[in-house]
C-alpha cells in the first residue's frame, strides 16, 4: 500500500512543494527526518534559517 504525503509551505518570498512518498508505515518517522533534511538543505542553499521542533 502506498502512500504520498505533501506538504505546502507558502513564504513572502518563494511557495514550493514537497511530496514524499510513504511505503511502509513502519518507515514513516524515517522517512519524515530524511524529508526534514532535503528541506534544510534547500533552505541552506537559498540562505535561510529555518527551526524545526519534532
């Protein structure tokens, strides 16, 4: 069973989308840190700080 989870975020600045897909509810919280990673890697590369609160 496959699953997609997008998220929306919308900034003065720049609105972008990210979609990850789930496969396994079991790989869902591994899934979520690698997403949380390609997110600050973005933001690392357009100069901007971002805070995360798990």
């Amino acid at each position: 069973m496959q699953d997609y989870i997008c998220l929306y975020r919308t900034c003065k600045y720049w609105k972008t989308r990210f979609c990850i897909r789930i496969f396994m509810l079991s790989n869902t919280l591994s899934a979520l840190l690698t997403f949380i990673e390609h997110i600050n890697y973005k933001l690392k590369k357009r100069n901007k700080t971002f805070l995360y609160e798990l």
